[in-house]
C-alpha cells in the first residue's frame, strides 16, 4: 500500500510541476518577440508570486518522491528502471533550474527597463530555453512514472491483483 501511496503523490507531484513548466514552453513563441521592457515586466510581476513559490514546491515534492520511490521499487524491475529515468529527470530539470535560471532571475529581478544590459538577450534565451527543455525533460519523467506502473499492470484479469 505505501508504494501505491508514494507512486499516486509522485505522479501527481510530478504531473503539477510539469503542467508549471509546459506553461513556460507554451509561452515562450509570444514571449521572444517582447521587447526588454516588456519581457522584464512579465518576469518580474507574473512569475515570482505565483510560478515560483507553488511550483518551487510542487517540484521539490516531485523530486524527493520520486527518487524515495525508485527506492522503495528497487527490486521490481522493470519498475525500476522506469522510476529511475522518472527521478532522474527530475533532478536533472531541478537542476536546470539552480545552475541555468536562477542566476538569470538574480540578474533580472533587480532591475528597470531603463537597466536592462545590452545583452539582455543573451539572458532572456538562456532563461526561456532552459524552461523549454525543463518542460520535455518532466514530460518525459511523468510517461516514465506512468510506465512504471504499465509494466506492473497484469495483461490478463486471471492473473490476479497486484500486491504492493
């Protein structure tokens, strides 16, 4: 029963998270045509009230279920595997996160449209790239999640219920 537990609060932990990310990506075709004063306004007012603190959150809680759960399914393969990749991307998007945009948030934050640096750019494709491929790297970790729990899935009904 507690691996059920732990599988349901990871794939929805996972799935909130990666819902936060796949607006970023959604976002990001209209945001790279805004000019600096504009895109630093959107920073600046829509991400850190809402975006950061709760999918902060969502995604921390995602990432310790899942590596708790990849060893609490050890000795299931193939779960494991499945659950391996679902934590392993997980880190790694949570690590994107630290390493690519957190030190572009630092710059930016601070800031006015009449102190944007000229390569303001450089910063903003930096900061919504890796969102990008933040928002495909938890896609990934949520199909691994679901299809560690596929292979589990008996293909007849005579084969009786699974025992966590």
């Amino acid at each position: 029963m507690l691996v059920k537990m732990f599988r349901f609060i990871a794939i929805m932990l996972t799935a909130l998270s990666m819902g936060v990310a796949l607006c970023h990506l959604l976002e990001m075709p209209a945001k790279m045509t805004f000019d600096a004063a504009l895109w630093l306004t959107l920073l600046q007012t829509l991400y850190p009230p809402a975006f950061g603190p709760i999918g902060g959150y969502m995604e921390v809680g995602a990432v310790v279920t899942t590596v708790l759960l990849t060893f609490m399914v050890r000795r299931r393969r193939p779960a494991f595997h499945w659950t391996f990749m679902a934590a392993f991307c997980m880190v790694a998007a949570h690590a994107a996160f630290w390493i690519l945009i957190a030190p572009v948030n630092a710059a930016m934050l601070p800031l006015t449209p009449e102190t944007v640096p000229a390569d303001w750019m450089r910063l903003r494709d930096q900061w919504e790239y890796t969102h990008a491929a933040r928002a495909v790297v938890q896609i990934v970790a949520l199909g691994a999640l679901v299809l560690s729990i596929i292979v589990e899935t008996p293909t007849r009904a005579s084969r009786g219920p699974l025992r966590a």
